[in-house]
C-alpha cells in the first residue's frame, strides 16, 4: 500500500510535466482503472490454477515494468499509457491489481471464522496506514530533491518511481517465502475438524429424525 500511495501524489503531477494536455490525462485516469480491473478480475478469476503464490509475484512484476517506464523518463504518452494499464498503477493510491483479492481470500481460508473479524480489521487498519505512510513519503522526498537537492520537478517525479520499483522487488522477494498454506488446495486444520464432525452430526440428525417414528411403532393404537 505504501508504493500505491507514493505515486498517487504524483502521477497526475508527473504528466503535466510531460506537458500532456488535461483531456489526455482524463483518459489516462479512467483507461488505467479499466485496464487495473479487468487486470484483477483476469487474474484472480485464474488464481486457484496459476496458484495465488504466483498470481502475488506476477503482480509484482507488473509493478515493476510500470515502475520502471515511468522511471526511465519517456514522455511518450501511449507507451506510458500502456505501462499504466497492463501494469500496477494506481491513480486513486488504493490497492489495485490483484493483490488485495487474493490476500483476502488468503486470509479467510487460514483463519478461523471466530477470529476473521479482528484479522480483517488489523489487514485493513495496516493497508491505510501504508497508503497513508507513502503519501507523506512523496511528499516529503519531492520537496527534499527539489529545494535541497535542486532537482526539476520532473525528475524528482521519477525519483519516486524508482522507489516504487524497490518497493516492488521487495514485495516480489517476499512472495517467494510464502508457503503452500497460501494455495486453494490447502486445508486448514479447522476445516479438517469441521470435516470429520459432518458426518457425526449427520448422525445424530438421523437418528433425532427416526426417534419419533420408533416411539409411535413401539406403541401401536
């Protein structure tokens, strides 16, 4: 959340340097929260075949690549167009892509249903406080670089998505170490227990059910 909120302060700063014009940055906006849609929906809609471990890292490729055209300095407006829709751009600085789809569903599967509230509660409490944690962050660094270090604005825009690249290689690495207790496949030791009670309670259903009929066949009128 942290990347999402750094560059949400200055993407749209960040074009109007490039000199585009208002009417294209308009587009731009709506076109990358389509193309971040249809990225998610795409995505998480396959994550039980790809694996959601490798739908996380993918995801954090996007970011990278998207990082690094905005980061490289072009002022091409389709080729940034493109980066910003098939990457991980967020214009809004909320979580997009299909990270928050799959962490959430993550977190459902691991946690028992007692305790989902509190666990939804922190994930979200800590996902606004990072988006918060990067905005203070952009701002802060461009007005580090252009008043103290004397950098164009330009520059000092594309300086924070260098750190988004970072942050992306950071989140990319951290994927790696998640376990197969992330996979749809898993079954949590609660829902095993949930499991072999089924069949116990199905029992008992039965034979709530025949009691009556035997009682009134044990008492014929």
């Amino acid at each position: 959340m942290m990347s999402f909120g750094l560059t949400n302060q200055v993407l749209t700063l960040y074009l109007k340097e490039l000199h585009i014009s208002e009417p294209n940055i308009g587009l731009f906006m709506s076109l990358t929260m389509i193309g971040d849609s249809v990225l998610s929906y795409f995505l998480t809609w396959n994550s039980n075949k790809i694996g959601n471990r490798r739908v996380m890292i993918i995801g954090s490729v996007l970011m990278f690549l998207s990082g690094g055209v905005f980061a490289s300095g072009t002022s091409n407006f389709t080729i940034l167009l493109v980066a910003s829709v098939l990457g991980v751009i967020s214009p809004s600085g909320n979580e997009t892509g299909p990270f928050k789809s799959i962490e959430e569903a993550v977190l459902a599967k691991l946690t028992p249903p007692n305790h989902r509230p509190e666990i939804y509660a922190i994930h979200w409490v800590l996902a606004a406080a990072g988006s918060s944690i990067g905005s203070l962050c952009a701002g802060a660094l461009i007005q580090t670089l252009t008043s103290k270090y004397e950098f164009s604005f330009a520059r000092a825009y594309r300086t924070a998505f260098i750190f988004y690249c970072g942050i992306s290689v950071v989140k990319a690495t951290s994927m790696l170490f998640l376990t197969g207790k992330c996979e749809a496949s898993y079954i949590p030791k609660f829902e095993q227990e949930q499991q072999q009670q089924i069949p116990e309670l199905e029992h008992d259903a039965l034979l709530a059910e025949e009691g009556p009929s035997l009682i009134s066949s044990s008492h014929p009128l």
